[in-house]
C-alpha cells in the first residue's frame, strides 16, 4: 500500500511539472547557430 501511495505522489508531481513547463513561454533562439569543421577532423576509412 505504501508503494502504491509513493507512486502515485511521484506520478502527480511529474505531472504537474509537464504542464508547469509546458506553460511556460521560452523565447526562441534568435541567433542562427552555424559551426563550419575543417577537411582535418575528418579521415577517411578505407
């Protein structure tokens, strides 16, 4: 019965969260993100 109880608590709290983040209003990133890796870092397997 205890787990029971325990889980259902966890459950509830996990809930609320989702929708306490999902209310939340993130901005978007406004700075486009773009990371050019030069010929060296790659190696050719053969």
């Amino acid at each position: 019965m205890k787990f029971a109880i325990k889980a259902a608590i966890i459950f509830v709290v996990l809930i609320l969260s989702i929708i306490a983040l999902s209310r939340i209003d993130f901005p978007s990133p406004n700075k486009k993100i773009e990371v050019i890796l030069p010929n060296e870092n790659f190696k050719t397997i053969k």
